[in-house]
C-alpha cells in the first residue's frame, strides 16, 4: 500500500510506511542499545520542552508510528495516537495493548479544535520540503491543541547538515538534508498560529545532532 500519493510534495521516503513487513522492521528499529540512547535523548529534549507549556493531562502523538514514544507520552496524561499507515498502527497497538490509536491525516486530523492540550509531532518535518505543506501540519496541530504544540526539525547548524550539503554540491548525494534555520521554523509557526518558541537542542552541544526540538504556545487564551 503506498502511503503518500506520488503527486503529494512529502519526501517519497514517506509511502514505504504503509508496508508492512517495513512496519515490522521499523518497531523494532528502536529497541538496539543506539535505538534506546537516541529515544532517551529525544525524550530528554521533550521533558525540557513541556517545561515551559506548564501542567497539561492530554496528549496526542502524530504521527505516532509504531508507538516509538506512546509509554513515554502516556505518562503525561489522556494520550491518542494517530497515524496514516494502517500498517504502521497494528505494529504500534500489538506493543501498547490499551493505548488509543487512530488513522488520520495530519492536513486534517480526526479531532475537535482544542481537543488535547499538547500536540507532538516527532520524527516527521525532516521528510517535508514544501513549506505550505508544513505549515498546513502545523496549523492543525494547532487546531487540536488547547495549550501548545511541540515539533522536532532538522536545523542548519549541526555537522550533518553542513557535510550533507557539501555531498549534495558534489554529487555524491540526491539532495541535501531538509534543514532550517530558527528564524525559518518561527516564523512557520507564527503562521500557524504557534507563537512563543523555544528551542531546546536534542544533543549538546547541538552541533552534534541535527534533531532540534521546538515548543510554541497556541496563540490567544487557552481553554482548559
């Protein structure tokens, strides 16, 4: 099954998640000892990031994959996972028996405005070059969200980034890494209605990793 339509500007790295022998694959991506160390880095990131959203007891994780991070989010409240790859979503309930999952689109999620008070969006903006696509995502995170919504992107500062750039101008490379600048990513948000960002590095420094993570407010009173 593909996943992304060959028209869709999403990289096209994005239609083998709707198979499911690379489902299969995928969930088991994460349980190596590098799988761990990197899901508690990015879980260490995450942390900091809802520090500065306050006490929250929802959360929706989208796209929620296999279920890489839906222990850990459940921990923060009332969790939903929602996903567009069927496949991708029987791995994640044959781990997480008793979490909720849902198939969705992320241009327009299967939820109420203001029905979850945070947002995730892990693993997802790295793989979307066309930035009215991006902040169409972002927006309905928005939408959903009742205090705030946190996203993790590649940034333009790390080491990757630069040596993928230098592969790309020499060939040895399709394209260069969908990297961004801080200015590029608020100012994306503020489109969508996100404002107040903070950045908080997955690695430090953050050279190290290409991952950053973002929080945003969602913009106006929030209603709990």
């Amino acid at each position: 099954m593909r996943v992304v339509p060959e028209d869709d500007p999403r990289d096209p790295k994005l239609s083998v998640y709707g198979d499911a022998e690379h489902a299969r694959a995928y969930a088991t991506r994460w349980d190596s000892g590098r799988g761990r160390a990197r899901d508690a880095r990015k879980q260490r990131a995450l942390e900091a990031s809802f520090e500065h959203l306050g006490a929250f007891g929802s959360v929706l994780d989208a796209p929620c994959g296999t279920g890489r991070m839906t222990k850990f989010l459940g921990t923060r409240g009332t969790y939903i996972g929602i996903d567009l790859a069927p496949a991708m979503l029987r791995e994640a309930r044959a781990r997480h028996a008793d979490a909720r999952y849902v198939v969705g689109d992320l241009t327009r999620l299967p939820l109420a405005d203001r029905s979850v008070d945070v947002a995730v969006c892990i693993r997802l903006m790295h793989l979307v070059r066309d930035p009215v696509l991006r902040v169409s995502f972002l927006r309905e995170l928005a939408r959903v969200s009742r205090v705030g919504v946190v996203v993790d992107f590649r940034h333009d500062r790390a080491l990757r980034t630069w040596f993928g750039r230098v592969r790309a101008r020499l060939g040895l490379r399709a394209r260069a890494h969908n990297a961004h600048a801080r200015e590029t990513v608020a100012a994306e948000l503020a489109q969508a209605g996100l404002v107040d960002p903070r950045f908080v590095a997955v690695r430090t420094p953050a050279a190290l990793s290409d991952k950053m993570v973002v929080v945003a407010r969602r913009a106006g009173p929030s209603a709990r």
